[in-house]
C-alpha cells in the first residue's frame, strides 16, 4: 500500500509543476485518479473514490472527443462511478456510468482491443441498474 501512496504523491507533485491545460496534468489527473481508486480497492478509502472521480472528470472534460485516449478516459471514468454508486447506492451516478460506458464503447469499433472491457463492463453497469430499481 505505501507504494500506492507514494505513487499518489508523485502524481499531485507532478499536477503542481504543469500548467492546467498541458498535456502532462490532463494525464497526471488521470494517473492520479486511477492511483486513487486503487487505494479505494485496496483500503476502502471513501474519500479517494469521491476525488477519483472528480479528477476523472476534470481530465474528461480537457479531452476532444477526437483525441486518441478519448475512449479510455470515458471508460475509466464510468468504471469510476459505477464503482461509486455501489458504495452510495446512487443511481445517478450509475446512470451517468452506462451514458459513458456507451460513448465509449461508440469509439471502440469492432476491431478495438478493448471493446471486450467496454462490452463487459456496459452489460455489468446495466446489471447492476436492474439490481438497484428491483
């Protein structure tokens, strides 16, 4: 676990030297986002869940849907939340996971190698939407 702490450290140091809007932080909220859902796996760390996904987000929203990793960052943002609307049992939240668990599986064709993951993780988010309505 401490190398998930210093890993999480390295991360918000790195986030402090680059400019917002640089390639470097929009990559670094999400390297720190990711670290801080491992922490949440591993230790049960509410708090890194909810900054998981803010970061999460606020990498989303630097990211033109034409961007190469524009995918990733929507399906790592939606497994994110899902994870999250466990914990809180808040629909919302997974509501918005299966809208970006769609756009996501929209920019991997049939052809991507991670349009399994997206495929799999869709049918989970809308499983677990079935479970919560009843």
């Amino acid at each position: 676990m401490q190398d998930v702490e210093e890993a999480i450290d390295l991360h918000r140091a790195a986030l402090e030297l680059c400019c917002s809007g640089h390639p470097c932080w929009f990559s670094s909220l999400q390297k720190l986002s990711r670290c801080l859902l491992a922490k949440y796996g591993n230790m049960g760390v509410v708090a890194g869940l909810k900054e998981a996904v803010t970061l999460g987000g606020k990498a989303l929203e630097f990211y033109l849907p034409g961007h190469p990793d524009y995918g990733t960052f929507l399906h790592d943002l939606a497994c994110t939340l899902r994870i999250r609307s466990k914990e809180q049992v808040d629909i919302r939240d997974l509501l918005e996971a299966i809208e970006l668990h769609r756009l996501a599986l929209e920019r991997r064709p049939f052809w991507h190698p991670d349009r399994s993951s997206s495929l799999q993780d869709l049918a989970l988010s809308l499983s677990d939407g079935y479970d919560m309505r009843g």
